[in-house]
C-alpha cells in the first residue's frame, strides 16, 4: 500500500514540479533583465532631471543678469530680488546636479566650471555695476566685459544639455533593447512551461480518471437525494480510502439529515420572530437617523435620543454624555439611570480605550466610576467623531434583572446600542460642526469680538427687545486715534496688537449682555440695553480713560493709544440701527475735531453744531 501512496504522490509532484521548474527557469533570466532595464530607467530618469535642471540654471542666470541690468538702470533696489534669489537657487541647483553627475567626471567638470564662471562674474562684474549704480557711477565700461561672461556660462549650459541629452536618447535606445530581449525570454520560457504542464496534467487527469469517475456518479446519485447510495470499494489506495470515507460521510449524512428536518421547523419558526424584531428595529434606527440628522442642537438630539432609547430598550435605563469643556456632561438619561451627571474624561472604561465596555456581575471587567450605584449589567459606547473619542453612549440592564442573565442581555443588546452610538456621534459631531462654523462667520478672526454681521443681527433684536419693555439702548462707536500714523510709526504687526488690546478692554469694562463687535478697521460698536445716557457717557469715560492710562509691551516698546467715542440712544435720538450709528459717528468725529481721547454725545455734538 505504501508503493501504490508513492506512486499517487509522485505522479502528483512531477505534473506539478516540473512546470514550475521550468517557469523559474525562464523567469530567472527575466528577473536580471528587468534589473537591468530598473537601471535604465534610472538613468533615463536622471538625464530627464539634468536637463530640466539644466534649464533652470539658464534662467537663474537670466535673472541674475536682468536684475543687476534693472537695478543699474533705475537705481530700485526692489529690482535686486530677482538677482539674489537666483543665487540661492542657481547654488541649491548646482549641488543637486552634483549629486547627479557624481559618476560622470566630464559633466561633473563642465558643472564645476559653470559654478566659478558664475561667481567670478557675480564678484568681477554684478557687484561691482551694484555699487557703481549706488554711488550713481557710469556703469556702461563693464557691461561688455560682463555680457561676454554671461555668454560664455550659456555656452557651457548648452554643452552640458547637449550632453545630457545625448545620454538620454542612448537610455531610451538601451530600454527599448532590453525590453524587447525580455519579452522574447519570457514568451518561450513560459510557452513551454505551459505545454509540457499540460502534457504532464493530461497523463495525470487520465490516470486518475477512471476511479473518480465512479465516485462522482455516486455522489451526484447522493447529491440528488437518493442518502442510500454507496461507492464499490477496490484496493487500498488512496482512492479506496476515499471511497471508505465517502461511504462512512453519507451513512452520517442520512442519519443526520432525518433529525434536523424535525429540528428546521423550531429553527424557522424562531428566525421569522428575530427578522421580524430585526425589521422593526431597522425601521425605528432609520428613523431615529432621520430625526437626529434634523436636529439643530445639542438638547433637541439629547430628547430624540431618551425618547428612542424608551422605545427601544423598553425598561432598561441609560445616559448620553458628551465633552464639553474637558468634562463629561449627561446630556439627557433614562429609566433612572445609576450614573453621574458629569464626570472625568478617564471615569469611563470606553473612554479610556476607545472602544466598546462591557460590565456583567459574571464577568471581570472593573465597574466605571461614573457608576453610582451596583448593576448587574451595562454597556459604555464611545462617541468617536474623526479619531477623537467625544463622549460616551451608557446603557444599564434593569434593577430586577438576575445575575445569571447579564451574560445573555449583553448579548441581545450590544449591536442595537453600538448602532445607536454611531448614528449619535455623527450628529453630534455635525451639530458641533454646524455650531463652530455659525461661530466662526459671526466672529472677528483678529480680535475676537463679534463682527458686522452679528452687529446687525444683535441689533435688531436688541432694538425689538427695548421697544417692547420700552427701556432705552445706548450706541457706542470707538474709534482709535491717530490709528494711521501709528501704523506707519511701528508697523501694521503692532496696529494689530493694539487692536487686541483695545478689544480686550472692551470685553472687560462691558456687562455680559452688552454686544461689543468690531465694525471695521480700528472702529469698534457697542450696543448697551437698558442704560441711560448719562450711565452709558460714565461707562464711555471709564473705557477710554482706562486704554488711555494703558500701556502696552510690543516689540520691546512701551506703546500708548488714546480713544474717541461717540454716543447716540434709542429711541432720544433715533429709531434703527443704521440712523443709530450715524448719529454716533457724528459725535466722534466731534471728538476727533475738537482734540480727539474723549467721549462724546450725539446731543452735545448736535448742540455744539447749533
């Protein structure tokens, strides 16, 4: 019997080894050449890179040259850029295309040359026309001599592309060689790999044919239904002991077959009820999705969550926690949920890991401190939003549930809860999205205040609310003095200091409902409900007297600003925001016309004029 394996088994190796022998033999071959057409390429590559360089260098020279013609011409020296960023670009340039012609000693050498004619006409002749044209010299005699270097260095560029080029066109010419050479290899090779593989299945599948054969007219007989079918057994070969095993495999297979007919009806009857749960379940998270995607802020999605989560989980109690200034704060909970109003960012197990905690009484996993009391099971989902964990989905099995069935409640719940998670986090990520961008397009990016925009909402609701509980709203527009010069002085990085500064102050001497936004450039708007005039010129006074006793360390300077203000009140003086603030500005530019760093009314302003 062991003869008859050997055989079998060595009838199998040979069709199998020798094709393969033969496909590693053609493509050994292959392989080098593939080497070989690699190197090819790189040096394809590499002239590719030569020329383009090349051309590079040309036009750095061409700017250096234009640059130093320009300055010598009209004396800008803005017109010097060019020049020295063409010397830091032809060096970076040059030292590239060192590394390149590394093993090319004859264009290394035309490199090299190229690189002391540049600097021998940067030192003999650019800077020498730059300091003839800054001390308003004639710089006429040296503009031959320098003409005739700059012509030498193109020479020499067009040499090295000449050369650069021709290597290239000989790579191009090798590759194709070689490529060529490599397909007429490996068509061969593989051509005869593939017919003596055949030759060799064919002898094998033929051999073997006769006895499988018998077995798979059986086994169709089997496959069809008729279990009381059996393979004739011969010899003791392999093939025979297939056949025992068939043999044995559909005595098992008719024995086994009888008793889960019986067993098929219970399991059909117990799939309809769970596809039907499953059903319900997949329309009620469809809809869950639907309203939360609606769901404009963080209270809204928090209801839809509690009033899903009822519905779903029927008694079992849970919360929603979300980050919100480095702390877990529950959004909405459930069922009198054991669980804290707010904790750590590390209370929770799933925040920690970034994924999903399961807590039985049967198992070993560690309770989360947020817990305020023993359950005999539960479940933290992290809210992941991006990569980042946001908070956390919790959900407890009830009070009365017996410990031996916190393994089983796991396990009914945990994909439903996981998919809630989900469909929560990417609302909630949304919604905090939705908020930061509303945030960014109502805020000024300098200085943080609020923007014209926002002004504008403000107002009018501000100017709705003082109507209705009649009660006046005072306009405040602040205007930084001599803001121009001051720039012009120290420079638009320290005007933009000043601004933040002024701003801050303005946050600081305003009440919480108070709208402080900057209007544009150094102006700034405050609206102050429920202020009277003489309160709002007192609140004026103190702010400007406070930035004007300010100072300020910018760039190593004690720097000061003063500030003009003018009020205007609603409705005394006018009825809309636009009149509001023109009235305002009226009484500002009284300020700045009679001495500036001062607070002026609109009625004062109005009175002056009379």
């Amino acid at each position: 019997m062991k003869l008859i394996r050997a055989y079998l088994f060595l009838r199998v190796f040979l069709a199998v080894f020798f094709p393969i022998l033969l496909v590693v033999l053609a493509v050994y071959p292959l392989f080098k050449r593939i080497q070989t057409n690699n190197t090819a390429f790189d040096e394809i590559a590499a002239s590719y890179s030569s020329i383009s360089r090349a051309n590079q260098l040309g036009q750095y020279i061409i700017d250096a040259e234009t640059g130093v013609r320009g300055f010598a011409l009209t004396g800008m020296e803005a017109l010097l850029e060019p020049y020295f960023t063409a010397q830091i670009n032809f060096q970076r340039t040059v030292d590239e295309m060192s590394i390149t012609f590394k093993s090319d000693p004859v264009q290394l050498a035309r490199l090299t040359e190229l690189e002391q004619d540049f600097i021998k006409w940067r030192r003999d002749f650019a800077e020498q026309e730059i300091q003839l044209a800054r001390s308003k010299q004639d710089v006429s005699a040296l503009i031959p001599e320098g003409k005739a270097e700059m012509d030498k260095m193109r020479k020499q560029l067009r040499t090295i592309i000449q050369q650069s080029t021709e290597q290239l066109n000989q790579g191009k010419l090798a590759q194709a060689n070689i490529s060529q050479t490599s397909m007429l290899i490996a068509s061969i090779g593989i051509t005869v790999a593939l017919v003596l593989g055949l030759i060799l299945s064919a002898a094998v599948a033929y051999s073997l044919s006769k006895s499988i054969q018998k077995m798979i007219a059986v086994a169709r007989k089997v496959e069809g239904g008729d279990l009381s079918q059996r393979v004739e057994i011969k010899g003791k070969d392999e093939i025979a002991q297939l056949a025992r095993a068939f043999n044995a495999m559909a005595q098992n297979l008719q024995q086994k077959v009888n008793n889960e007919l019986n067993e098929r009806k219970v399991l059909n009857q117990r799939v309809e009820a769970l596809v039907d749960a499953r059903t319900r379940e997949s329309k009620q998270i469809s809809h869950f999705s639907e309203m939360l995607q609606a769901c404009q802020t963080f209270d809204e999605a928090a209801e839809v969550v509690r009033q899903t989560a009822l519905h779903l989980f029927k008694t079992d109690a849970g919360a929603l926690y979300y980050l919100q200034q480095q702390d877990m704060k529950q959004l909405t909970s459930w069922n009198q949920v054991q669980s804290a109003d707010s904790c750590n960012y590390d209370d929770c197990w799933s925040m920690r890991r970034g994924k999903l905690h399961q807590l039985s009484n049967q198992g070993t996993a560690l309770p989360c401190k947020h817990l305020t009391g023993p359950v005999a099971a539960a479940l933290c989902i992290p809210l992941l939003a991006k990569g980042d964990v946001v908070g956390f989905f919790h959900l407890q099995a009830p009070a009365t549930l017996p410990d031996y069935q916190a393994t089983s409640w796991l396990e009914q719940n945990v994909d439903l809860a996981v998919t809630m998670a989900e469909h929560i986090a990417l609302a909630l990520a949304n919604i905090t999205l939705h908020n930061h961008l509303r945030e960014q397009s109502l805020r000024d990016p300098l200085t943080g205040l609020f923007n014209r925009r926002y002004l504008e909402e403000a107002a009018s609701r501000e100017l709705q609310r003082a109507e209705r509980n009649a009660y006046p709203l005072a306009v405040l527009v602040l205007d930084v003095d001599h803001f121009k010069r001051f720039n012009d002085e120290y420079g638009h990085q320290a005007g933009d200091e000043i601004l933040i500064h002024v701003a801050d102050e303005l946050q600081e001497h305003f009440r919480g409902d108070d709208v402080v936004c900057r209007f544009g450039g150094e102006e700034f708007v405050a609206l102050l409900p429920n202020i009277s005039e003489q309160q709002a010129l007192q609140r004026a006074e103190q702010l400007r007297s406070a930035i004007e006793h300010s100072e300020w360390l910018i760039d190593g300077k004690h720097l000061r600003v003063t500030v003009s203000i003018g009020a205007a009140i609603f409705p005394e003086h006018a009825s809309d925001l636009d009149s509001l603030i023109n009235l305002a500005d009226e009484a500002l530019y009284q300020a700045k016309n009679t001495g500036r760093n001062k607070v002026v009314s609109h009625m004062l302003a109005a009175h002056s004029h009379e």
